[in-house]
C-alpha cells in the first residue's frame, strides 16, 4: 500500500524521499516557495554510488514510481498524511511559519519521524534517565516541542553523508556516504508496522537489478541513533577550529589516540544511559569511514557561512556528561570553541539576525 509522507526539509530530506518514491510511496517535501517551485517544475535529483560502481548514479524523482511534490509549511494539508520526516537542521524550526506547522502536526497526533542531528526534546523525554533532566538549552528554541507526545517522537539515525553542492540547484542532492538511516521504534504497535512496512519496501529496491543504498533499519531499542553522538562529537564538531573549518577526516585522523579517548567517552554515557554495546558503533569501523570524509562537516560549514544558529549536539552531550556527573574536558573545550565561533559572527554582524 502506497503511503504518503511528508517531509519538513527538501535538501538532506530528499534522500530519504528519493529512497520512499523508489519504493512506490508519495512524498511531500516541505521548503521555502522558490525551492518547491523548483521541485514542483523538475523534481529532484540525487547523485549516489552503487556498490562496486566508480561514478555516482543520478537519480531523478521524475523516473520514480512514487509521486514527489513540494509545498510551503502554511499551504500543507495534514490530512493527507501517515508520517512525518523532520529532516531541518534543528534552528530552523524557529521560524514562525514552520513553528505554527509543527503546532498543527503535534495537535494532529501523527507520528514523526526526525533524521535530524539534534535529537527532538520529546524523543529524549522517552528516555528514563534524560526524562527529568534541563536539556532544553541545547535547543534554538525548545518550546517548539513542548506540544508532541513523546510516543509519537521518534529518531532516525542520520548516518549517511550528504550535501547540496553549491554550485548546483536546490533540487540537487550529492551522497558522499551512503550508511543507512537507523531508526527507532515507535510506542505504537500500528505505527511500528507501517516503519517495518516501508523498511521493507526500501529494501527491496533494486536499480539495473543492482542493490540501492541508504536503506532504512528499524530497531526496538531507543538507544542505536545515539551511536551517532560519538561520531558527531568526534568528527563533525571537531571540524570548528578557532580559525579555519577542518575536513571530518582530519578532524578524527589529526591525534587518532585523542579521538578515540573523545568517542569511548561518549559511547561510555550512552551506556550509562541504558544502551546495550551492539547499540553502538565500534570507532575503528567509524575512523575507516572517516578516511573518506573530506570535506568540513554541515556545522562547520554553516559556522564558516555566518550561520548564528547551529544544532548543538556538542552542548547537549556536555549538558548529559554533567548531569550524570562524568564531566570532559574535551568536550567542555569544543563546545567553548562552537560558542566562540557562534559569537564572533553574531558580534561581526551586530546581530543574531544576519
């Protein structure tokens, strides 16, 4: 049964829309008016490698049996809907025409599915041991979740890389490493078999009788998407500097000892907070992907552009670490080196608002 999902998010969202319309579902990407537009008139395009193959393939939405169309947060009709993908980069949902969206989303009662970096709040409040603790100042905006029911918030691990090349349109998406996204059970035992559903019609995708990858891995523990917080904390904010952005690569391969120590630490409170070790991922098999990450990673980029606002997952694992009484200093010092930078531009700019 075709299911229609809609996506808040049209640039790292539309991989896993790409994924959803290779599948035979429909998928709304909800975007500022010019990109749907753009999506609207030629679809999308996303570039990724099959296995064994030396070029990446495009893939356009256009030659897909689902149906891909495009909207702005306050033409949406939730009615139409069986899940929503949050795939913005966590600021973003400050802006008041996704704000109001999300309002209308939460009062629907449709379960969510985010592919964000930054866990959202509800998420988070399922979890025993972060339900009572002060989070809320690693968030833009943390009243923006304040409405969702936790059992209907659930996290997609982000692992595959990907970025809009800047020199191309807004419908164009280039996957640098194609993981799969893991995600999450629901509460919900109906809304559990439609993620098992499309889990299983992701798999069976095929192109030139080749396997696809990115696939979409449903797990019962909460804790498997916090595998990526070691990562995150590894490489991708390591990539902010006090000068200029560094690639992920030389981010965790500059004092591979150091990294690790970073890493263990951090997989060490996921643990505390009840994951299982098969949850996680080990750090050689992370320092091998790394290898091929050369490029600065999305915060860091962001930082660079003069972004005032980022995800702050830094903050928020220094915000668990204190809590829990296991405090690093490694991670006290990126999150100082994150404020510095965020602050620099707000005071270059003489405003957040730049």
């Amino acid at each position: 049964m075709a299911r229609n999902i809609l996506i808040l998010g049209a640039s790292y969202g539309s991989l896993l829309a790409t994924k959803l319309l290779m599948a035979g579902h429909n998928v709304t990407l909800v975007c500022r008016r010019k990109t749907a537009e753009l999506i609207n008139r030629d679809g999308t395009e996303v570039r990724i490698k099959l296995r064994d193959e030396a070029v990446h393939r495009a893939i356009f939405s256009r030659d897909l049996p689902g149906r891909l169309d495009a909207t702005t947060p306050a033409e949406v009709d939730l009615s139409r809907y069986d899940l929503v993908g949050l795939a913005m980069q966590e600021p973003q949902y400050t802006n008041h025409t996704i704000r109001v969206l999300m309002i209308k989303i939460a009062e629907a009662k449709l379960p969510c599915l985010s592919i964000m970096n930054m866990p959202p709040l509800p998420y988070l409040k399922r979890i025993p041991a972060l339900a009572e603790m002060d989070l809320e100042e690693a968030y833009t905006n943390a009243l923006v979740w304040e409405r969702f029911k936790p059992g209907l918030v659930s996290l997609c691990s982000p692992d595959p890389q990907a970025f809009r090349p800047p020199e191309e349109a807004a419908n164009v998406l280039h996957v640098g490493l194609p993981t799969n996204f893991k995600a999450a059970a629901f509460e919900d035992a109906q809304h559990n078999k439609m993620l098992r559903e499309l889990e299983a019609d992701i798999d069976a995708v095929t192109l030139d009788g080749k396997d696809v990858p990115v696939k979409l891995k449903v797990f019962d523990s909460l804790f498997v998407p916090l595998a990526k917080w070691s990562m995150l904390l590894t490489g991708n904010y390591r990539c902010i500097t006090p000068h200029e952005p560094q690639s992920i690569r030389d981010a965790v391969h500059g004092d591979l000892k150091l990294s690790q120590s970073i890493y263990d630490h951090v997989d060490g409170i996921a643990r505390r907070l009840g994951a299982d070790p098969a949850d996680q991922v080990p750090f050689e098999k992370y320092a091998r992907a790394a290898e091929s990450l050369l490029k600065p990673s999305s915060a860091a980029r962001a930082v660079a552009g003069g972004a005032p606002f980022i995800e702050r997952v830094d903050l928020l694992v220094k915000l668990v670490s204190d809590q829990l009484g296991v405090p690093s200093a490694e991670i006290d010092r990126t999150v100082q080196t994150v404020d510095q930078k965020l602050n620099e531009k707000i005071v270059a700019g003489g405003s957040g608002a730049q």
